[in-house]
C-alpha cells in the first residue's frame, strides 16, 4: 500500500498551509472591495461622481457602475486563465492582487464631478472595469493552487478556506463602513470619510503580497512545466473548449447556485424595503442581513470542506442546492406576510448555513474537473459565465413578480428553486473526485482509490496535522 507522502506535495504541510492564507487573504480583499464599492455606489457616487440634475438618473448611472465590473469578468477569466495556466498559478495570483487592490485605492483618489466634471465618472468606470477584469482570476486561481498543495484526502478542507476568505471580506468590509456612514456628520462622510474604506485596501495588499510571496508555486504545475514543450498545449482555453466542454456546462449549471445570495441579499432587500412593493420593512433590518450570513458562514464553511473529503463532493452540494431552493419559498413567505424575525431566521438558514453545502465544496470541486493544463482557464471560463447569468436575476424576478402583483413569493421562489435544481442537476451528472489522486484528475477513466485505502491516507494526513499542531477539523 503507498504512503501517504506519495500523495503529498513535495515540501509538506507549510506549504499546504500557507497557500491557504494566501488564498483567503485573496478572496477577502477581492470581496471587501467589491462589497464597500457597491455600498458606496449606492449611498454616495451618485452625488459626487454624477451630474446633479436629475437625481434619479444619478443613482441608476451609480449603480451601473457597479454592474459594469461583470462585463469585464468574462474578459478576465480567458486571459488571467491562460495565464495561470501558462505561467503559474503564483504568478497570476499576485497579478490579480495588485490589479484589484491598487484599483481600489485609486477609486478612494478620484476627484469629483464638481472638481473635473465628465471625467470623473469615467474614471470612476474605468477603475471598476479593472476591478471586474482582476476578479475573474482570482477564485480560480486561488482554489487551483490551494487544491494542488493541499495534502491528499484534504483538499476539500483546504480549498474552502477561499470561500470563508470571501465572507471574512465582507464582514470586513460591513466593520468598516457601515459604522462610517452611520455615525460621521453627512457632511465629512460624503466629502472625505467614505474615501477611507478604500484606501485601507493598501493594508490587505501589503498583508497579501507578504503571504503569496511566502508560497511555491504548486507541485502539479512544476511538473507539467517540466514535459517536452511540444506536449503542451499552446493554448489551454483551447484545449479547455475542446476537450473538456461538458464539465465547463457543468460547472456553468452549478454557478448558477449564486441565485441564493441574489434572493437573499438584492431581491429579498428591496421585497422587503421598497415602498412599492407594500411590506414595510425597516431598512437597517435588511443591512444586518448580509453580515449575519457571512458570520454564520464562515464558521460553517470548513466543517463543510471537511465533510466533503470524508462523502465527496457531490453530496453535499446536491442537498444544498435543493434543500437551500426550497428554503427560498419560506424566505420569501415570511417578508409577504411581513414577518420580521422569521424571514431573518430563513435567510440565515437558507443562506448562512444550508447554501454552504455548495459555497464551501465546489473551490475543490470544480478544479478537480480538469487536469493541471487547462485547470485555472476552464475554472475560471466556466464559473464567471454562469455567475454572469445570475447577474440578470434580480431584473427578471422583477419583471415577472412586479410590485402589485399577487403571489410573489411562489412566483420568485419557484424560479429560484428551478434554477437550484438545474444545479443539483448538473452536479448528479458529474463524476466524483474526492478520492481521484492528483495526476489523474480530469483525465477520462481516471481511478479512485479504493475507500480503505483513502481513508487511511486521510487518516494519516489528519494525525500529521494534530501532530504539527494546525487544526485538522
């Protein structure tokens, strides 16, 4: 029977370790940013980047902004994935960093509309393309070079530390805004204070380049880089498209699980909020909702991880996506008969915790779709494309459940538990890798360990943790 260090990257556990730090300080930056940016285009752009005539139209050119970042994604994901897959999963990872981080100090530089008139908002637009370009990389990329360094029989555990890095950044995020614009005079906030939020990305930069420049880059990319250059693709997008199209449709279907925080976070919000809709929520209600989740979530993530490497990946993102879409109907319920602590409660269920069954497995998931050659683009392609779908949601429960309209909640709920189940689907279909060894992944017949064999692997990997003191969960 082979050791456990046949299955183990070549310098260990530290470096298992630390590809985890930089994944999640990564994500966390990529998603501080993105959270403080949306609130500001809501709360301050349209008065400070935007012509002051029609206020209206100030705040619709504000938050398409915002929505100007997804364009970008796509873009992204083909180039920054040819590159982690051309040179490196490190390499592109510091790239993104650098792209995300410096482009979000510069917003927090801008002048303003009175100070430089239309180019302000260009500016402003072209910062956030930036934005969107970088983040397209960074996920994939992330869960690829965590994947590639973690210890056999954990590389679930390992990957889902760039999930909770993404909830870590919005909790972040919630910390340091929210009580800004909640307590500073109205008048400091929207001429200097709300520029703080951004210009404390430099900290989180400094704090990343520290960790990623600490880490090797991954044994599986050293030693594709190793074979005769012939033998390597000279584009892996190409090859990605070509060879390994049905688990990009795949992975594109399981994206689609970003429906749940679009109900829980934008649609549920403004069902509730709105005035034209009639429920009468309070607003500072709805801005606890995402930091809650995110709290609950990211001490649920890692236990989920964890399972995974014990049942696989597929089961847990299965019974997430169903029990979670199900779930969306009682959230959804609870605001249409304008029950306060109860649509709380469901969105913490549906979102902070049952969404988790997908949110934490599928940064190991869909990197262990594709071999090392093509891993970072087909990742990257893939996902940015079935989260730019869900981009289009909160416009289409709009159009098909209008304020006025009878039955809401059944009408938005049975949408979004159509497209859980189009994901639950898509996830059926797809092989098991859990126990497949690193060389082998995404390759057609690749074998699995015999489940003895692999849970004494895991085993071993488990108590050589408790030994070097890490946590092994």
């Amino acid at each position: 029977m082979p050791s456990s260090s046949t299955h183990e990257p070549p310098k260990g556990r530290h470096q298992s370790q630390k590809a985890a730090a930089s994944g999640w300080i990564g994500s966390a930056l990529e998603y501080y940013d993105f959270f403080i940016y949306a609130t500001a285009a809501a709360l301050i752009f349209p008065q400070i980047f935007f012509p002051k005539g029609d206020p209206a139209i100030a705040i619709v050119a504000s938050l398409a902004t915002y929505g100007v970042g997804y364009v970008a994604r796509p873009v992204g994901a083909f180039v920054l994935g040819h590159l982690g897959d051309t040179h490196g999963r490190k390499q592109v990872l510091v790239w993104c960093m650098f792209l995300m981080g410096f482009s979000t100090i510069a917003v927090g530089l801008l002048p303003t509309y009175d100070q430089v008139g239309l180019l302000a908002p260009v500016l402003l637009v072209v910062l956030r393309l930036i934005q969107g370009f970088a983040v397209a990389g960074e996920i994939s990329g992330a869960s690829s070079m965590i994947l590639e360094h973690a210890p056999f029989g954990r590389r679930g555990f390992f990957a889902s530390f760039a999930l909770q890095g993404v909830q870590a950044g919005q909790i972040l995020a919630a910390a340091v805004f929210l009580p800004l614009a909640h307590y500073m005079p109205a008048e400091q906030f929207n001429t200097w204070g709300w520029r703080i939020p951004f210009l404390l990305s430099f900290i989180v930069i400094l704090a990343g380049w520290m960790i990623r420049r600490e880490v090797d880059e991954t044994p599986a990319f050293a030693q594709e880089e190793k074979t005769a250059p012939q033998s390597r693709p000279r584009s892996p997008v190409v090859d990605a498209f070509k060879y390994h199209w049905a688990d990009m449709l795949r992975v594109v279907g399981m994206a689609l699980m970003n429906v749940i925080p679009v109900v829980a976070t934008i649609f549920g919000a403004a069902y509730a909020v709105q005035p034209a809709y009639g429920i009468g929520f309070a607003k500072d209600v709805y801005l606890w909702i995402p930091v809650l989740g995110n709290i609950l979530a990211v001490a649920v993530i890692p236990s989920v991880g964890n399972l995974s490497d014990r049942i696989g990946r597929r089961p847990p993102i299965i019974v997430g996506a169903l029990l979670s879409g199900l779930l969306a109907f009682g959230y959804l319920y609870a605001i249409s008969i304008h029950n306060v602590p109860l649509a709380v409660a469901m969105s913490l269920l549906m979102w902070g915790l049952v969404y988790q069954g997908y949110n934490a497995v599928f940064p190991a998931f869909y990197p262990e779709l594709f071999p090392t050659r093509t891993r970072v683009s087909a990742m990257a392609i893939a996902q940015n494309a079935g989260t730019a779908i869900t981009a289009m949601l909160p416009a289409l429960f709009t159009a098909v459940a209008p304020p006025g309209a009878a039955n809401i909640w059944l009408t938005v709920g049975a949408i979004t538990f159509g497209i859980t189940a189009i994901a639950a689907f898509a996830a059926f279909t797809a092989r098991e890798t859990f126990r497949v060894p690193m060389d082998q992944l995404g390759q057609r017949g690749a074998a699995a360990l015999p489940a003895s064999e692999y849970d004494q692997l895991r085993a071993e990997s488990v108590a050589a943790a408790r030994s070097t003191g890490a946590a092994p969960v």
